[in-house]
C-alpha cells in the first residue's frame, strides 16, 4: 500500500493558506455574482482559494489531476480516473461567507484508483482542522475523532442541507423528508450552510446522521475519509455504497441509524456530477 502521508501534510498546509485568505476576505467587501440560480452564490474569493489551492498542489504534484467546484462551473470536465486526483471545494458554505454566518470551510479529498485516500477540512472561522487518512484515524486539531454509537433513532440529531432546486415540487419533497424524520420521532433537525462541516459534526459523534441531495463531489470526498476513519457509515440515499458522483448521501454513526434514515428518505433528482455540471439538470 502507497503511503500517502506527504499527502497529507502538503494538503494540511494548503488548506490553512487557503484559509487565511478566506478569513481575510470575511471582513473585506465581497463581489457576489449567482451561477445556475439567483440562489448558487460564487465570489471573486472562491475562485482566488481554488486557484491558489490547485496551482500550489500541481506544482507539488504535476501528474496528478483535479476537480475543484470553480474549475467545473467553468468547464474543466469534472472526471475521476484511477490516476491519484484531488477534489476540492475552496469554500464550502459560500452563502455563509456572504453573509458573514461562521459556518465556511476548505475542503481538499484525494482519491487513488477511485479510492479515498485522505481528507482535510478546515473551519475558516473558528481554526479547527479535520483531518484523516485512510487506515491511520481521524482527528480534530491533532485530538482523535469518533463517531456517535447511539443506535436508537429517536435519540439522533439529524442533519441536512437544502439544495440549489426551490422548485415547489422540490421544496414538497425536501420538507416531506424533513417532517418524516421529526416525526421518527427524532431529537431534531439541523442545517447549518456547510455540508463538509455537517458532515465533520459526525465524524466528532456531535449530530448522529447526515443525508443530502444535490451535493457534489467537492462536498463528500474529504469528509468520507473522515467519517469513515471515524468509525462512521458514508452511503448513497438507497442504503447501497457512495457514488461520489451520484450527488446523494447518507452518513452515520451508526449503521442502524443509517438504515432508519435511508427507509424515511423520497428521492430528489439531480444530475450526476460526472455528465452534468449544471445544478439544475
Ligand atoms: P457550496 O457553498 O460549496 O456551494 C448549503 O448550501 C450547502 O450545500 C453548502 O455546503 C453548499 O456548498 C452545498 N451545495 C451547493 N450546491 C448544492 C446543491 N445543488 N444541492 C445541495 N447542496 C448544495
Ligand atoms: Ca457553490
Ligand atoms: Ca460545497
Ligand atoms: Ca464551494
């Protein structure tokens, strides 16, 4: 097995730069522009983190490929080969950034024959750093992580995010699986504008589920590895394994948590990462 530790380490200083960036633009006037909807916000900043992020890494690394979220609205085809390929997400909660809510991170995945390697998030707000690899844990500013082992779905915390589509028939079924699982009954339901830290707040056992449609796979990739490292269940919607570019998921502590959340769960249609980059499709 390669060791991908300088990975890791590269990756880790990358995401602290990219975060000082991010942290320095928060108090500096933004210019927003919309993508696919009035509601899918980008800024000069997203693009400035990726290009810093994916120019730094290639220079390390000039075999390797990339999918960052810009880079793919702009065109560059979003593929996974087996060749070692980075996934980033430059920010991640870019309507939080907007608007100054603390709730941003830098989420850089690698992935090696299609396998998730190794993942670092970083919360541009508070400091705290995630990071994990594939078969060494999963740890929070150094502290090792663990996933929550309630089984009992009617003591979760769940999580979710809302996505790009506010169509009616979109918004019925959004709130439709919402109102199915507080009325499991669950302890509640949460969403906080970042899916990668969403996704974090299972890794540290603080929230038991996560389920979304519509995310990409900038979204997922980091944060699989660290869920999974862990302790914890990444899947798609149908229980079955995670298509990183299927833009579905479900996390959980627990597997029984997880197959609770999947049997609640109608399904929203978005088109695949890989042959669709347009969020409405
Ligand atoms: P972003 O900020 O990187 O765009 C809340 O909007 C969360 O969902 C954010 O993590 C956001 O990522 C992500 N997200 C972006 N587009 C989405 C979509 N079409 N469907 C679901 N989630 C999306
Ligand atoms: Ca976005
Ligand atoms: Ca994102
Ligand atoms: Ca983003």
């Amino acid at each position: 097995m390669e060791d991908w530790s300088h990975c890791l380490d590269v990756a880790v200083q990358i995401a602290l730069r990219a975060g000082q960036v991010v942290q320095s633009a928060v108090k500096q006037e933004k210019q927003v522009s919309s993508k696919s909807t009035p509601t899918d916000l980008v800024t000069e900043t997203d693009h400035q983190v990726e290009e810093l992020i994916i120019s730094t890494l290639r220079e390390k690394y000039p075999t390797h490929r990339f999918i960052g979220e810009e880079s793919s609205a702009a065109g560059v085809k979003c593929e996974l080969t087996d060749d070692p390929t980075w996934i980033i997400d430059p920010i991640d909660g870019t309507c939080n950034f907007v608007h100054s809510f603390p709730m941003v991170a830098v989420s850089i995945g690698f992935a090696v024959r299609k396998e998730l390697e190794l993942g670092v998030i970083y919360h541009c707000f508070d400091g705290t750093l995630y990071t994990a690899r594939k078969g060494h844990g999963a740890f929070c500013n150094g502290v090792r992580l663990q996933v929550s082992k309630e089984k009992d779905v009617s003591k979760a915390l769940i999580l979710t995010e809302i996505g790009a589509k506010r169509d009616p028939a979109t918004l019925d079924i959004f709130l439709g699986n919402m109102k199915k699982l507080l009325s499991a009954p669950t302890h509640g339901v949460r969403i906080i504008g970042s899916s990668t830290l969403a996704l974090c707040h299972i890794a540290s056992g603080a929230a038991e589920a996560y389920y979304q449609y519509g995310l990409h796979c900038w979204d997922i990739a980091a944060a699989a590895v660290i869920i999974r490292e862990a302790g914890g269940h990444v899947m798609d919607t149908t229980g079955g394994p995670l298509d990183l570019m299927s833009r579905r998921v479900v996390a959980a502590g627990t597997r029984e948590i997880a197959d609770c959340v999947v049997k609640q769960l109608q399904p929203i249609n978005y088109g695949r990462d890989d042959t669709d980059p347009d969020d409405l499709a």
